[in-house]
C-alpha cells in the first residue's frame, strides 16, 4: 500500500505513462533518441504526479547538469593523478564537479562511458581516446556536448586538443642514448593505434636514423603501455643473443616493469644498460641511478584543457585548437657510454 506523503517515483511514472522505467530515465535526462510525443507524454505525467527527477535529470530538455566528464586510459598510471586534481581545480572554481572514469584502454568501455555521459547530458567531457581513429566520440558531439581530447588526438571527431609534442620528446631521449655511443637501442612504445604511442615511436626512429643508424625490428616493441607488459617486453630484449645496450622507454609504467626485468637481469644501469623514458615522476629521482626521462607538464595540460572545455560550455564558437605542449628534458644518471654487457656478449 502506498504511503499518502511518499514521494512518487520512477516506476510510478512508468506504470501511468504505459512506458518502461528505462524509457521515463531516457526521457528525463534528455536523451536525444526520443520522439516528441513520446516525451510530451512522459513529462505530462511525471508534472501530474508531483515526480521530482534527481540532479542528472532536473533539466527536462535543454538544460544540462553541473558535471563534467573525465575519462583516463589507464587509472592506474600515476601520469593521471596530477591531471584529475588540475582538471577538479578548475572545475570547482568554476562550480563544477567532475565525474572520473577509466577506460583502462578498452574501446568497448570507453565507447560505454561516453554513451553514458551522453545519457546523462554532462555539461563536457575531457577524454584520453583509446585511438585516435576512434569514433566513439562523435556521439557527444552530435549531442551537442563539448570535448576535448587530452593527452592523445581523435583525427575521428573535430575537438579541442591539449597534448604533449609527443614526437619531440622521444627524438630528444634518443638523441641523449645515441650520445653516448648506443647503437642498438631497445625500444618499448604504447601501441600505434594511439598519438602518444605512434608519435614517440616516430621521434624514436627519426632520431636514429638522423645519427646514421638503422633501427633494428628485433629490438622494437609495440604494447599495451604498462607494467607487466613493459616487463615482459624488457626481458625479452635483454634476453637475446646480441641484447641492446640501451632500452628507450614510452611511458612511466613501462619504464617500471624495465626496470623490474633489468633486475631480473642482475645488470647494473648504467653500466650493463642505460635506460630513458617518459614522465617525470616521484620515485624517478628515489630510485638509485636516477632516471633520465621527458618530464609532461602534466597538471598544466590538464589545466588547459579544463579552461577549454569551460570556453566551449559557455558558448566559444571559435575554431578547433590543437595545443601542443613542451617536453623538459631532466637528465640523470641512468645513461651512460655504451660499454657493452658484463658478459661480453655485445659491444655497441
């Protein structure tokens, strides 16, 4: 038996409108797939029955929620930490706040996450994209939601980018191992399918073949950029025949699980194995050598992209920017002269 004074709800919408309670959430929060009539109606009863919607949906048409989206490739690369606070800064300046997900570099959950943000008519949406063909965000363009693209490029959807020059970074680390006389240079990189991945792998062999030397297919490796995959893909380098004298790595993550397999190794950096990678992190510094790596602006690219994305929600009608940040160069010890291996095996 229903309570005089409850408070009607979703289902009791449905029930009188003769429509599901998927239908009714559709309806109220704005879902775009939804015939006139059809909304007309829901509307009509949810106002007779006194029905309330949550925050998401209190707007029934126009109108969307004082939330922002923010989807990572991989929440558990530390890279990410320093861009969800300048993200949630800017955001709650401005009175917003943010909705955080992980599309742990799966196409099928980062296309279920947008399809939800659109369902839930956030006010924009800042995203890592899983690659840069993907087409999964011009379902939030067509809705009518801004985007900007973070850390990668969509060439898919037409919105605002703020990222890394990937390319720079990755020539300047391989320039600074071919200094040093490194010849063959094991190189461990994110998949091509994504900016950052083809971009570093692009400066990597530009800056070898700008020294003269032929990049070697045996000591290149193309993964899912973290730690165990790293690991692996470390440890079968080291493990060859003629192993590199020096490993280039493309993110944080995978330069951790190198690390992990040169232990494994029992080489020592850098005089077995000089090593140099990307991102400029805590532990970079604690660990004893020190990492050489191309340090992001990271909490700035996040910054940036937030100012952005708020432009775009308060109406900027201006052309696509594409914003392409500075690489620093933080030069420590892990490199040093390509001596060869302890065993003798090969000499660059």
């Amino acid at each position: 038996m229903k309570l005089i004074n409850q408070q009607p709800s979703i289902s009791d919408v449905a029930e009188q409108a003769g429509v599901s309670t998927a239908t009714v959430s559709r309806v109220l929060s704005g879902h775009p797939h939804v015939s006139d009539s059809l909304r007309d109606k829901v509307n009509g009863v949810a106002r007779a029955l006194g029905y309330r919607p949550n925050r998401v949906a209190r707007n029934l048409r126009t109108q969307r929620t004082q939330l922002i989206g923010l989807i990572v490739s991989d929440i558990q690369n530390p890279f990410y930490t320093s861009m969800v606070r300048a993200v949630e800064d800017v955001a709650y300046q401005q009175q917003y706040s943010l909705l955080l997900c992980n599309s742990d570099e799966d196409p099928e959950k980062e296309q279920f996450y947008i399809e939800f943000m659109r369902d839930e008519r956030v006010a924009g949406v800042i995203a890592s994209p899983t690659s840069e063909a993907t087409t999964s965000l011009q379902a939030l363009h067509e809705a009518g939601i801004p985007v900007v693209a973070i850390d990668r490029r969509s060439s898919s959807t037409p919105v605002d980018t703020v990222m890394l020059d990937h390319e720079k970074a990755a020539f300047e680390l391989t320039q600074h191992l071919v200094s040093f006389g490194h010849q063959r240079i094991g190189a461990i990189v994110g998949n091509m399918q994504t900016t950052s991945g083809a971009e570093r792998m692009k400066g990597f062999l530009n800056a070898m073949r700008g020294a003269g030397l032929t990049p070697d297919p045996e000591l290149i490796r193309q993964i899912k950029p973290n730690e165990k995959e790293g690991y692996q893909a470390a440890l079968s380098l080291l493990s060859q025949a003629a192993p590199p004298t020096a490993l280039f790595t493309g993110n944080n993550l995978i330069s951790m699980g190198a690390l992990k397999a040169i232990q494994t190794k029992q080489l020592r950096i850098p005089d077995d194995i000089s090593i140099a990678g990307h991102d400029d992190l805590p532990w970079m510094t604690l660990i004893q050598p020190a990492l050489t790596v191309a340090a992001q602006p990271i909490y700035e690219m996040g910054r940036q992209a937030t100012e952005l994305l708020m432009a775009r929600i308060q109406g900027d009608t201006e052309p696509v920017h594409e914003l392409r940040l500075q690489p620093s160069m933080m030069i420590r010890q892990s490199c040093g002269p390509a001596l060869g291996r302890r065993n003798g095996v090969h000499k660059a």
